[in-house]
C-alpha cells in the first residue's frame, strides 16, 4: 500500500504547477484523496480533499480559486493542479487516503492512514 506525490519545483510568483498522487496496492476509488502542506515552522494544514466518490472536495480557503483537485480512478492518480502561485504556497504536499469521504468539515490528518512521501514547492523570484 503506497502513496507516491511528485511535481513539486520551482516557480515564480504567478507561476502553475501539477502534482500527482500516485497509489499503489490498493483500489483508490474506495478511498478519499487529501492534499496537505507544511511550510517551515508552520503546522501541516489540509489544503484540499476529494472524496471516493467525487461528490464533495474541500478547498482551504487560501487556495479558492487557484486550485483544482481531480482525481482519474482507472489511473490511480489524483492530482492538485496550483494556479497563480504565491510565495506563501511554499511548502512540503503531500497526499493522504482515508476510507471513503474527507470527515466533516476541515480534514483532520489524524483519520488519513497511508501518506506520502512529499514533495517540495518552491515559490519564489
């Protein structure tokens, strides 16, 4: 059972990246899809979620907008694809599975049981 992130990098101010979730070992449609991040000397915070079934996503209210979660089952990927990034974006994502929804609410790391291994986004001139 395993979780790949990657498609992290360096972009200016503005810029676009893609990352992709990559799972392993189990049926991703079964499971709910979580983006995190945790800047330096920040806590890790939920930045957005798609359920197994597609029928609710969380944004985290900064991303709005400039974010887009989408996941394609038959790959076995979810992606988070990052518009007009800021330097306050910069941080280590990574993606999470939970068994069906995100929770109630802001999704709580606590409940997402496999991680990956994450991936740097730099944002910066």
């Amino acid at each position: 059972v395993q979780l790949q992130a990657s498609g992290g990098g360096l972009v200016q101010p503005g810029g676009s990246l893609r990352l992709s979730c990559a799972a392993s070992g189990f049926t991703l449609r079964y499971y709910a899809i979580a983006w995190f991040r945790q800047a330096p000397g920040k806590e890790r915070e939920a930045v957005s979620c798609i359920t197994n079934s597609h029928d609710s996503i969380y944004y985290v209210d900064s991303v709005k907008g400039r974010f887009t979660i989408s996941r394609d089952n038959d790959r076995k990927t979810v992606y988070l694809q990052m518009d007009s990034l800021k330097p306050e974006d910069t941080a280590v994502y990574y993606c999470a599975r939970r068994p069906g929804g995100c929770g109630v609410g802001t999704p709580e790391s606590y409940t997402f049981n496999v991680w990956g291994q994450g991936t740097l986004v730099t944002v910066s001139s």
